[in-house]
C-alpha cells in the first residue's frame, strides 16, 4: 500500500499543491488500492478510472501553470455516493431500475466538486435508493466493513464511509436522511457530517425523502471533513430548500477546536438516548467520550427531550410517504429499467411489471407504507400526527439549545452488526438510526466522530453531536477539540487501527 | 361502439330537473418560462426541445416557482374578487401516467392562492347571473400524449403512443367555480357566456394568450341534475375536450338531455369522466373507474411556502386595467350606445374590434357599422368567430378614411373588403390591383362630361335654359362611361360648370 493513501485530505492537499507530489500519483494511487482491496469491500459500484485521471491531471496542470489551486482540496481524490448525478457517469442509487442511466447533468454538489479541483474517483455503494443502514439493500450485494468483513459498513452509505476507512479515497460524500451519514461513520471509525438541512443544495441527489435528505461529507478526520464541507455548501438557486445564508465557518472552528480546550462551551447530554437497547460497549465509549469532553473543560449537563423518543415512528411514516412519490418517476417511460415492453402489454403494464422488477424488498416495503399513510382517511392520522410529532422535536431541540450549546449521545445504539443479522427484521434495522433521526426531523446539524472501540467486541464506536441550524461550525469546533484529545490519550486517530485488508471476504 | 344515447326532449328536462353546473377552467399562462424550470414556455415546437432535467422530472431535478406565474395567478385571482392566501404551499397530486413526467403534478390542494370570488356574467338578452368562485389556484401542465393506431386516436386501441414534453411545466392556472344552480333553462348559455367573460377578462390582464384552438384555455364541465322537489345535488359527470365556446354551451344542453332521459326511466348517473366530441356534440363514457381516484395529496416538500406580501398584493391590484365589464360600460358612453346597440356589439364579439378600429381613426359609428353588419355577416356565413376573419381593425380604418376621403364609394368601399378578405393585400392594394379607385381627376372627368353632353347636345340645351335636374341623364352617361367609379356630386358639378361656361 502507498503511503500515499494514508495521508489525510490535507496533507494530501498541501504536498499536491507544494509539487512534492502530483495529483496524478496521488489518484494513481489510490486507483492502485481500490484494485487491490475493493473485491473484499466492495465499497464502489462504479470506478471512474478515466475521469478520475483526467482531473488529476487537470490539477496538475493548472498547478505547472503557476495557477493557484481551485481549493484547498483540489487534487484530493474522493468517493462520491452514487445518489447523487454525475454527467456521462453511471449513477444507480443501488437500484436496478436505474442500472446503466447515465444521466445527462451534474448533480450541485458534483459540479462544485469538479469546480473545486477534486478527483472524482467513482460512485460508491449503497442502500437501494438509501433506505437502509446496511448497504444490504444494494441491488449489486453489500459493502463490507473493512473492521471485519463479516459485518455490515452501515447505511445507507456504507460505500461512502467504508471507501475511506479502506484508504480507498481519502474523501466521501454521503448522504443522510436518517442518519445515512453519521451512523456508517460510527460503525466504519470516521467522522461523518450531516449539515443543516438546506445548507448544502438538493440538485441532483436522486431524492428518497426530500425534506428530510441532506448531503455531507465523510472524512477521516474532523478538519478534512471540514474542509470538504466549505467546498459542497451553499446557498443555490436550484434549490428552493436550500439557505441564503453565508456557509458556517466550519473550517475556521476546526482549527481552533483542535488547538483548544471547550471552556465555556455548554454541552448536553440527551437523557432519552441510553439503556435499555444499547450496548454496554457503546454506552462504555460514550460515558468515556463525555469525560473526555469535561476534561477539556466543557461543562456538561443532562437534558432532556421528550418527544425524540417518538422520532423514530415518526420518521417511518414522513419519509416513507415522501419516497412513494419521489420513486413514483421509475415507471419505464422515460429511462432505466423496461421490461415487458413486447407489445402485449399496455404502458400500465410495463409501468407495473417494471417496478416489481426493478424494486428491492425495502423500497416495496416504504412504498407500501407510504402510499397507504398518504391514502384518503388515513392521512391525517399518519401522515398529519407524524408532522405534529416533527414540530415537537424541533421544539425539544429548541427548548434544549435555550441551555447548551451543543447536545451529544451515541451516533448509534451498537457496533456494527453481522451481515444478513438484521435482513430479516426490518424493525432492528431501522433501530440502528434512533439517535440520528431526531436532526433529520428538525433538519439541525449533526455530526458523528470516532470515539474509540467497544470493550465488547473491538469495534468503533461514534460520539454524536448535535448543533442548532446553521451553527455546523459548533461541530467542528467540538469534535475537533474532542478529536485531538482522544487521538493525543489512544497514541494516534482510531482508524489506523483498522486491520490491514486482503483476507477473504 | 356504444349505443347512441336516449335523450330527453329540452323542454321536458327543464319542466322536471334543475340543472346543476360547476365550471373548471384550466388556464396556461403566458409566461416567458416554464412554470419550474427555465424551459421556453412556447406552443408547439419540435417535440422534446423544450426540456430540461426538472421537466422531464429526472432522478434528483428539483423545480423552482416562476415568480411572474405567482404574480399572473393573484392578478387573475384579484380580477375574479378573491381573496388572495397570506400563506399557501403547493402540493402533489399523486398518479400515474406517461404524460406526466415525475407521475405526480405539482399543484395545489388545501391551500390555493386565491379563492371566494365571483365573477358577474351577462347574458345575450342582458341578465346577468353571479357565478362564484370557489379558487384559482397555481399547477404545472402535463406533457402531451399522441396515440398511433387505433380509431379514436385516445390510448385505448392505439398501437403505441408518442410523448411531447415541451408543454410539461407549462404554467397553468385552474378556476374552479361553486355550483351554478337556479339557471334553469340558461344554464348552457350560462356556461359558454361564464367562459366568455373568463376568457376576455384573461385576454384584459394580459396573462394568457387565451386560444381555446391551441388548448391555452381549456373547460371541463361538471354536470347534474336534480329532480324538481329534490333537496340534494344529483350525481354528476365532468366532461372534457371541450375546446370552444359553442361547445361549452353544446356539451352542457346534452349532458341535460342525456341525463334527464336516464334519471327518467329511473336509472341512476354513473360519476365519471366524458369526452365532448365535437362533430355531432354528443359526450362519450371515458373509461369507467372502479374506485374515486385516491390522489395522495400532501404539501410539495421541494418548494418553500408563498407568503405574498399584502404590499405587494395591494400593488397588483393598483396595476390591474380596466375590466372588461368597466370598459363596456365606459364604451357604451363614450360611443353613445342604446343598450341594444351594445348587445348588438357583445352578441358578435365586435367591441376590441370596433375599439381597435376607432384607435386606428375611424369613427365609432362607422366602425361598428363595418363589424356589427358587413363582416359580422361574413363571419356568419363561414361559421368563425368574428376575430377570426382575415381583416384587421386597421384595414377596416382604412377603408373607412378611404371612404370619408371621397376615394371609395361605400359600395366600392365594400368590393375591397371583399378583396382583402380573400387575401388580396391592403385595401389600398386590392383598390390598386381590381381599380376600384373613384375617379376624382376632373380631367378624365371632363373629358367624359364633354363627350356626354356633345353626344346629347338636346339635354345640354335644357341644361342651359335653366332645367337643372336635366342634368341627371349626363350624370347617368358619364357614370357608365367610368363604369361607376366616378363621384356623381363632382360630376354633376362639372357638367353645371361646362355648360354654363
């Protein structure tokens, strides 16, 4: 393995842009480790060898040119979730019914990528249409967590999360709608981000629930998220969800966060999220992790939020009845899958036998709930009750950042789970996303950073903090601050640990 | 084929039921883009050219709202008195078919962004009846289906089917009326006269460019009927494809009928969907459904709520032109109009006519005497409407000061309208290419007048001797020597001149 793909996006950045090292070698190298480890992670769907290559040399370019790089991240090479569209590039969503859709735009977030001088490296793997917190839901078979194989990368982007915890990229994107994000960050040992919703645009993510779906980047460490989070916000016109507000400084307080303590800064621990459901291991890290954040001279306090318990219930009924029609638009008509289209059948037909086909058991399954929660006669008591709890989450977290500045608990109930464990049992799936959900619902920002192993089984651990919207920078300056501490206490960043790859799988 | 339908006899429907009327107007606003999306919003046009990711509803597209469509929807709300919301969201309306790109039409349900108006309609004879409205509310249209094979060109039977999307996301407004009751007998005149006003006060404000031929004004009309001592609506039927006024007024007086003659035999009206079908004006069955069409409706979660400010209301209205209605009432002044005289105008269609030609400098009497006679006859006879005839308002002015000028005769004055309506060119170019010009050149005059009175030398003598009126065998003869065009006042002078000379 090149040392190269060790290297966090900003170092990366610095030697790529210092000329130690060009942009070429640096996506050759990582193109090098996917070919190597990715049969056994399969984290990509796509691998854009070409394209990839194609930027990187772009860069250097630009760089020989005596041009000043397009961003602090030009060169680095990323992995982008394949929801989100991609000129002339395949983009599947994990579905068959978009196998072989090569789509006709870039995405907001992909062109500002490409804008900014990043190595688009391919499209990672995910749940169908990012229903899911497995990747067991991908059409094209599951991620494997590089920690151990036989365990599931989470989801929905446990492609996106994986990829970087295999030094397959350094940098994803990844998108959240339940925690699709933060949680595949815990499982995997990496930091993911879910920003405020409507801080990073919505244009071009093939939507599962669009008001509840939010990019984010996926990092190894606190700053590289960081630094990817200013290049993919803000505001943009083809969104009309997305904010008009200048981009939180998200990298200015990771910075300072890593070189400070948290003095003054109020932090809560949400009360409702613990015990009965969560591993001892779990519960071990994160007593450990707020410790850690009263170490650093945070002052830390018990809140409670009442309504988060009733999140998760809620949840399955906004986000389900938002995809039923967001996935009504895969009908054979216009692109993707078609089948039956022999001239026996009617469009209705081929619409209908296209859909059985081209769905997975869990995209069926929200549509069903979806369709009936939205039906005449029911809505109001699914559908409309859902929205009331919606607007009594928001006020718990109101009512909760009256006191503190930042709320914190596990980014999930337990380590990351044996594959084909949970596929059986929708119910102990969705549980994986109980304490994410609540920022998706109130469309706060969010963020999940390493916190060590379980004393059960070995496996990381995510520490979830939570932030008022559009004060993301409270994130980072928090999570930065904790980083480095727990970094400083275990001799180095909890995913060097991870073991080395090419076992079997 | 169905069988034909058993229909009741006019005055017995009358005598028995009280026709119940709701009126659905769909409206495509003549905005510069799409409704969602910066497509050119343009009728016709190759298929497929005037598409975009978000209107061809492509995996993660997203639409944004087209400001100046929120602004022609309050326009055409305020014009209909309604209320305009303080807050209101769009909303999907959930179902599928090919047309429809995303199969769900951004819409609105609950909350509509004008709603509780009226609009005062008059009738031929000059009633005139208050229909209410119940919204006007904002939505995207659908793309346009094209059915090969089979006989009725709609999908059932075709073979295979072809998409245009360039209308999809074309913005459109949709009136909806409360039910029209207690018009009796009127009620299909009510009808096609509540269209008519909706389409000139539309035409007034500008915001659509109101062809009911290319489908920018589009009816569907629901209809029941309720027995005389009944104290509940009955079932109703909504017909559609009725593009034009006299269909409007066609579809309801069968819909009557047919209904009428099987509430009579003591059958009951099936709730469904009918197509008017213009060449006899009878409706026929759309596809039964088996169950109401549950359409999902919940608020669009792509789109911020609309929250027009009062301020910016209260401009709009301020900005709103004359009404129609107001400009009638102003016209039938200014031109000095008999109440009949000004039915006369409204029953052809003639008043923008008659106005454009006295903004083009004809006198108002002169003009509506043009349009409300010559070429409302001509309209007549081709069976179009009045706008319709190939003449414009100008060319109509300009025959009139071709007239007032002594250059045409009025019965001149009516050839060249008949030559401009047969696509001549301009009157001055049809006067030119027929010579239809009156001769005023008194030498060409002269020259005929001498001739005249040399070859009747007895009359130019009686002439002389004081017997004026002789005078009026020379006026025949030069007349027929100028095959009529000649001015037979100068004429007359001339030969008073050479004779006395």
């Amino acid at each position: 393995m090149s040392e190269l793909v060790k290297l966090t996006a900003a170092e990366l950045a610095a030697k790529i842009h210092a000329r130690e090292v060009s942009a070429v070698e640096v996506a050759q190298a990582h193109l090098d480790r996917i070919a190597a480890v990715d049969d056994h992670v399969h984290a990509f769907l796509h691998v854009d060898t070409e394209g990839a290559l194609g930027a990187a040399k772009a860069v250097d370019e630009k760089l020989a040119a005596g041009e000043q790089p397009a961003s602090p991240l030009a060169g680095v090479p990323l992995a982008l979730k394949d929801v989100l569209t991609t000129e002339g590039v395949p983009t599947t969503c994990g579905s068959r019914t978009l196998e072989g859709w090569i789509p006709p735009y870039d995405a907001t977030v992909t062109r500002k990528l490409r804008e900014a001088g990043v190595v688009i490296l391919g499209k990672t793997n995910m749940d169908e249409f990012a229903m899911g917190s497995s990747t067991e839901n991908s059409a094209f078979g599951p991620t494997h967590n590089p920690w151990d194989h036989a365990r599931i990368p989470g989801g929905s982007g446990g492609g996106s999360s994986a990829s970087i915890a295999a030094f397959e990229a350094a940098l994803a994107i990844g998108t959240d709608t339940g925690g699709s994000i933060r949680q595949p960050g815990s499982v995997t040992g990496t930091v993911g981000v879910k920003p405020t919703y409507g801080g990073v645009s919505r244009y071009g993510l093939v939507a599962f629930s669009s008001s509840l779906d939010q990019a984010g980047p996926c990092a190894r460490t606190v700053l590289d998220a960081a630094l990817l989070h200013e290049v993919i916000a803000g505001y943009d016109v083809m969104d009309s969800t997305s904010i008009d507000a200048p981009v939180p400084p998200v990298v200015a307080a990771a910075r300072e966060g890593a070189n400070a303590d948290l003095k003054g800064v109020r932090v809560g621990v949400v009360k409702e999220f613990g015990g009965d459901g969560y591993q001892p291991g779990v519960l071990r890290s994160f007593e450990a992790a707020v410790e850690q954040l009263r170490a650093l001279g945070a002052e830390v306090v018990e809140v409670s939020c009442p309504h988060f318990t009733y999140a998760l219930p809620a949840y399955y009924l906004i986000a389900p009845s938002e995809a039923s029609s967001n996935l009504a638009r895969f009908d054979a008509m216009r692109y993707g899958l078609r089948v039956a289209d022999d001239g026996s059948h009617s469009a209705e037909e081929v619409m209908s036998l296209t859909r059985e086909k081209g769905f997975g058991a869990e995209v069926k399954r929200r549509i069903m709930l979806g369709t009936y929660a939205l039906s005449s006669g029911y809505y109001d008591a699914y559908y409309g009750s859902a929205q009331k709890v919606r607007t009594l989450i928001t006020r718990d977290f109101t009512t909760a950042f009256e006191k503190v500045d930042v709320l914190v608990s596990p980014t999930t109930p337990t380590t990351a789970f044996k594959l084909g464990e949970r596929v059986d049992d929708p119910m102990a799936m969705y549980l994986a996303d109980l304490c994410t959900i609540p920022s998706n619902l109130a469309g706060n920002a969010a963020m999940s950073v390493p916190s060590g192993l379980s004393g059960d089984d070995g496996l990381p651990v995510g520490l979830q903090i939570m932030a008022p919207a559009l004060a993301d920078d409270r994130l980072y300056r928090v999570g930065a601050a904790y980083e480095a501490a727990r970094d400083a206490a275990a001799g180095g960043p909890l995913v060097h640990q991870v073991p080395e790859l090419g076992g079997t799988k | 084929m169905t069988a034909v339908a058993e229909l009741m006899d006019y005055a017995e429907v009358i005598e028995r039921f009280d026709p119940v009327l709701g009126l659905e107007v769909h409206v495509e606003l003549n905005t510069k883009t799409k409704m969602f999306c910066g497509c050119a919003n343009e009728f016709g046009g190759e298929p497929n050219t005037k598409t975009c990711p978000t209107c061809l509803g492509l995996p993660g597209s997203l639409p944004v709202v087209n400001g100046k469509a929120v602004e022609g929807a309050i326009r055409i709300g305020l014009s209909l008195n309604c209320e305009i919301a303080q807050w209101c969201r769009f909303a999907r309306k959930n179902y599928f078919y090919p047309d429809m790109p995303k199969n769900f039409q951004t819409s609105q349900y609950d909350e509509p962004i004008a709603f509780d108006g009226y609009l005062d309609v008059t009738l031929d004879d000059g009633e005139v009846v208050r229909v209410e409205i119940e919204r006007a509310h904002m939505e995207e249209d659908t793309g346009k289906s094209l059915h090969v094979g089979g006989a009725t060109g709609r999908i059932h039977g075709a073979e295979h089917s072809l998409l245009d999307y360039n209308r999809a996301g074309v913005p459109l407004i949709e009136i909806v009326t409360k039910p029209i009751t207690g018009t009796g007998a009127r009620a299909p005149e009510v009808a096609r006269a509540y269209v008519t006003a909706l389409r000139d006060l539309l035409r007034a404000i500008g915001v659509s460019d109101v062809r009911m031929d290319q489908g920018s004004v589009r009816c569907d009309a629901n209809i029941s009927l309720m027995a005389k001592d009944a104290e509940e609506f009955g079932t109703r039927t909504e017909t559609k494809n009725v593009n034009s006024l006299r269909s409007v007024e066609r579809a309801v007086r069968y819909e009557m009928t047919r209904q009428a003659a099987i509430l009579a035999d003591g059958g009951s009206i099936r709730q469904e969907t009918r197509h008017f079908q213009e060449a006899d004006g009878t409706t026929a069955a759309g596809r039964a459904k088996e169950t109401a069409e549950d359409y999902r409706y919940f608020p669009e979660p792509d789109l911020v709520p609309i929250a027009p400010s009062r301020e910016w209301v209260e401009q709009l209205r301020a900005t709103l032109p004359e009404m129609p209605w107001e400009r009638r009432k102003r016209i039938q002044q200014e031109w000095k109009l008999s109440d009949e005289a000004l039915r006369d105008l409204l029953n052809v269609g003639a008043v923008d006519l008659v106005a454009a030609t006295v903004e083009a400098g004809a006198t108002p009497d002169e003009a509506r005497g043009w349009w409300v006679n010559t070429l409302a006859q001509e309209a007549n006879a081709r069976e179009v409407e009045l706008a319709e005839l190939p003449i414009t308002p100008a060319q109509v002015a300009e025959v009139i000061t071709l007239v007032t000028s002594g250059e045409l005769t009025n019965k001149l004055a009516k050839e060249v309208v008949q030559g401009v309506l047969a696509g001549e060119g301009s009157p001055r170019e049809v006067v030119e290419k027929r010579g239809l010009k009156v001769v005023s050149d008194d030498s060409a005059l002269l020259a005929a007048v001498d001739e005249a009175l040399a070859a009747q030398p007895d009359i130019a003598d009686k002439i002389r001797g004081g017997k004026v009126a002789a005078a009026g065998a020379i006026v025949g003869a030069v007349m027929k020597a100028t095959k009529g065009q000649a001015d037979a006042k100068r004429v007359r002078e001339l030969i008073i001149e050479r004779v006395g000379s």
